[in-house]
C-alpha cells in the first residue's frame, strides 16, 4: 500500500502548506471593506420599576 509510504506524501504536505502560508494571508489581509462602519454613540438605559395591581 504505497499510501502509507510518508515519504513522498510528506514532502507533498509540506511544501502545500508553505504555499497556503505564504499566499493565502496576503490576499485575506488585502480584502476591503466596501464601507467603514460608524460607531455608534451610547444610549443611557432608562430603568423603570414595575407597577403590578396585586402588590
């Protein structure tokens, strides 16, 4: 069963990953945003007590 042969599969997972790791975070970090997102300013909560009828 030559597939369990490391050898030649490991040099093959190798060198695939330093192409990811060379290529792939360039073209991800590049990407753009079509718009900056605004901030928003924080709104102050307004906490009420609750009226119940049977207290």
């Amino acid at each position: 069963m030559p597939q369990l042969l490391p050898l030649p599969w490991f040099g093959t997972l190798l060198f695939a990953w330093m192409i990811f790791l060379t290529f792939f975070p360039k073209k991800v970090m590049a990407h753009t945003f079509p718009y900056e997102p605004a901030s928003i300013k924080p709104q102050k909560l307004v906490k009420t007590s609750w009226n119940w009828p049977w207290a």
